[in-house]
C-alpha cells in the first residue's frame, strides 16, 4: 500500500480518522445510551402489567379495571405477538396467547412456541425482567414471571422488535449524517490546509529556485529570497521562511567572497603570465644568441677559448626549459582570458582538415605511435563537419588531446581520430588502447593541473593544463567534453554545435 507522504494530505487524513473515531464513539454511546432508556421503559410496563396479572385488584362492582397497555411503550407495535402471556402448571405450559390491544383480542398461541419462557424463575414484585428468545415468533422478549393466588406460574412478556428498530433507526441516521458530516469536514479542512500551507509552499518554490542556480561556479546572483509576508518569525512558516532567508544571505556572500577571491586570482595569474612572457623570451634569446656565438666563433676559428661541454649543455638545457615554461605561461594567459569571458573568434571551420594537419604534426612528433584517421566521405555526409568557432583555438583542442594520448601512452600504442556528424553536431572521438586512465583519477582528469602518473605510463613532462584547456575552449564554443576510459580502450569525446548548411548555389545546383 503506498504511504501519503504529502503533508497537505496527511492533516487531512489525520482530521478525518479523528473525526471518524469521534463520530463513532459518539454515536455508538448514543445507541447504547437510547436502547439502555428504551429497555427501562419496557421493563418498566412489563413490571406493572405482570403485578396486575398476577394479582388484578378488584373495584367496588366487582368489575377490573384494564390492565396497562404495556404495547403502547416502545415494546407494543401493530405485531399480533408483540405482546404475549403464558400459564404454566408443575412447569407445563397450560396457556398461551398474544395479547391484544384495544382495538384487537386475544390469539392463542402453541405451546411448543413458547417452551423457552419455562426457564424464567418467577421472581419477587420489582424483580427485574429477562430476555428470552422464542424463535417460533421471530422475536426477543422482556420477560417477567409470577406465582399466582392458586398456585400457578404466569408470564408475560413484551417483545423488543420496536425497540431494536428504533435503536436501529437511529445508527442509520447516525451513519448517514456523521458520514455526510466527515466528508464535508475532510472537503473542507482540504481547502483550509491548502491555504494555511500555500506560505510554505511559497517557501519551497524559493528553495528549487536557488537549488537549481550554478553555485559551483562564476559568478552567481543570489537574489531570490522568500517574501517578507512569509517570514513572519510569529508563525511556524514563517520562522522557516526567515531562516531560509538567512541562509541565503550568508550563502550570497559567501559566494560573493568565493567570487571576488577567484577574481584576484585570475587576475593575478592573468597579470603574472603577461610579466613573465618577456622575461623568459629574454632569457630564451640570449641563451640561443650565445649558443649560436660560440658555435659560429668555433666555426670561423675567431674563438680564442672554447665553451666547455658542460656550460654547452648548461645553455641547452636552460633553452629546452625556458621554453616549456613558456607554453605553461601561455597555457595560464590563455585560461585566464577565458575566464575573464573575451571573446573568440567565430568563423567557419572544416574540422576534417584541422584533423589531418594535427595527426600529421602528431606523427612527425611521435613516429613510434600508430597514428590512424576515421574520416567521413563526403558523399556519406554531405551536410560536413563544419563548425563555427575560433580556428586557432580549435587546432589547439586537436593538438592537446593527440599530445595527451602520445604524453601519457607508451610507444607502439594506436591512437585513432575519429570525425562524424551526428544529428545538429560535430563529434570528434580521440581513442588510444593505451594503459587507460585510473578510477580515481577519471573524474577529475578535465581539471586544471590533474596529473596522470599514478595511471599512464610518460616519457616527458606535464602540466596538467592540456585537457583543462580542452574543456574551457569547447565550452566557450557551446560543446562538450566526455572522457571514459577501461584498460585498452580509452576514449575523449567532443560535441560541438555543426555550422549552418548553407543553401547550395543555383548554378551549382543545375550543374
């Protein structure tokens, strides 16, 4: 059975089982309270008919007077056996007959019908009746029995049949009206819940808003609070509401420290970069000027000394690293100013020639990789693969992701560079059967400087930028990047939106 879990739902469940178990009680206790009066006034006539049975007193004419009309009361009714009255002598029914009112006589009744009424003791005057059922009248009896003057036992009995209608009469109408009386109380107390929860409603669709605002990061405006009717600290919802609102405020400027902070700092790396891109081309022209002096002195014999091997190599190597500190500062400069939201260039770009340029280059830089291409033929995809975006930036997202499957692959590894057009969008799939890429690892592998040691074998430095470089170029082109990677198969994808296809030239088409 499913659970109510609305709140709404449940007071107005809860209302309605209170409201049953209140109804119930009362009305059970009111039938109980009306057969309990019922059954007095019957025993009541059966008590002051059976004395006058028993005993009939006798006027000055020697004439009696009628006995009481024990069926008037709640015990009589228009039945021919609602009254009855039997004789027994040494306890055998000598008599019986149904007594009759006013306006009827008497019946005589079978004495077989009537046998149960023997088990009845005759009592005292005001010895209180008991009820007997005699199933051959269809019918329980109040019942009273008395010894007469001559030695005989009478009985006189008044059946309940009126007085269980009336008691069930009232339970139908009970039912019936308390019935009636929950279901407009649950209607009701549905209206009146959904108003009094319509604040905390109110309260909620605040809190979705804000839960589906990008907190992680950028910039973040956190304006939605809840209003003020709602925050009212007097009432339950509004302490909810105000505190809400409090949370929001100190979340907002948390985020606004948390922003200002990133700000600093990209611009800190910003400014950095630009300073140190002259600095190191200074030290990389004048290390390659002296290389360059000393090898054209020894060259022409001009040198009087010659530059030891170890200062030769000093210089190599003060060239080799300079210059990949060089690509680490363009690196930064070049997520700094994505950051910062400048532009790119947009212009059509043929991605199946960026390709080939870049695993050309990559195979030339690595010939001990497989390098293979997977390229659509034009007749099969005549709509190309054709993007709109910055070329430049574009070429360097191919070269990134080709230099991270030679960097961190041993040599003899295939990689493959896949091209399609899918639908609205251009993917291209770069997959090595490399080692792959750890677990632990994986999900963090397109953050910045995210290292893979622990998982690809590599012959040369990292910065750990390549694939961040990746991610923010094809998101600042509206794309998508996917990494997945097992032992043997792993795999970059990136989605970027497809260029319009340009309607075909009327000269073009008739040729």
């Amino acid at each position: 059975m499913r659970r109510v879990r609305s709140l709404q739902a449940r007071i107005v469940a809860t209302t309605m089982v209170l409201l049953v178990v209140v109804c119930a009680v009362v009305g059970v206790g009111a039938a109980i309270s009306l057969r309990h009066y019922l059954q007095q006034q019957l025993d009541q006539d059966v008590m002051r008919t059976i004395g006058f049975i028993a005993d009939p007193p006798d006027d000055a004419a020697g004439r009696r007077p009628p006995p009481p009309d024990a069926g008037g009361g709640f015990g009589g009714g228009d039945a021919p056996t609602s009254r009855i009255e039997v004789r027994s002598v040494d306890g055998r029914v000598v008599s019986a007959s149904a007594l009759g009112g006013f306006r009827s006589s008497d019946q005589g009744l079978a004495p077989t019908a009537v046998d149960p009424v023997l088990a009845v003791s005759p009592g005292a005057p005001g010895q209180r009746p008991e009820t007997v059922d005699l199933p051959a009248l269809g019918s329980s009896y109040r019942l009273s029995a008395r010894t007469t003057a001559d030695g005989s036992t009478v009985y006189y009995g008044v059946s309940t049949a009126r007085m269980n209608e009336t008691v069930g009469s009232l339970a139908l109408y009970e039912t019936i009206i308390f019935g009636g009386g929950v279901l407009v109380a649950g209607i009701v107390a549905a209206f009146a819940t959904r108003a009094t929860l319509r604040p905390l409603h109110r309260v909620s669709t605040t809190a979705r808003q804000v839960a589906e605002l990008p907190l992680e990061r950028g910039e973040v405006r956190l304006e939605d609070r809840v209003p003020e009717a709602d925050a009212d600290p007097r009432t339950e919802v509004g302490q909810v509401g105000a505190a809400l609102n409090r949370m929001l405020d100190h979340v907002a400027r948390s985020l606004a420290a948390r922003q200002d902070s990133e700000t600093r700092v990209r611009r800190f790396v910003a400014d950095a970069s630009h300073e140190l891109r002259t600095p190191l081309a200074a030290i990389r022209g004048y290390s390659e000027l002296a290389r360059r002096r000393m090898e054209a002195s020894e060259a022409t014999g001009e040198g009087r000394t010659e530059m030891p091997a170890e200062v030769a190599a000093m210089l190599e190597r003060v060239g080799s690293q300079t210059e990949r500190m060089t690509l680490l500062v363009e690196d930064l400069l070049l997520l700094a100013r994505l950051d910062a939201g400048r532009p790119l260039a947009r212009e059509p770009v043929d991605l199946a020639r960026l390709v080939v340029d870049a695993v050309s280059d990559a195979h030339a830089t690595s010939p001990g990789h497989r390098w293979s291409l997977d390229l659509p033929e034009p007749d099969d995809d005549p709509a190309g693969v054709t993007v709109t975006g910055d070329p430049e930036r574009l070429h360097q997202v191919v070269a990134n992701l080709l230099a991270n499957a030679r960097t961190h692959t041993p040599p003899g590894t295939t990689v493959v560079v896949g091209l399609s057009r899918v639908g609205h969008a251009v993917q291209l799939v770069v997959r090595d059967d490399g080692p792959g890429i750890d677990a632990g690892l994986l999900p963090h592998v397109l953050e910045r400087f995210a290292r893979g040691d622990a998982a690809r074998a590599r012959s040369t430095g990292s910065t750990g930028l390549g694939l961040s470089i990746v991610s923010a170029v094809v998101t600042e082109h509206g794309g998508t990047v996917e990494v997945t990677s097992v032992p043997g198969d792993t795999r970059t994808t990136v989605t970027l939106p497809a260029a319009p296809v340009r309607a075909a030239e009327p000269a073009l088409r008739q040729a």
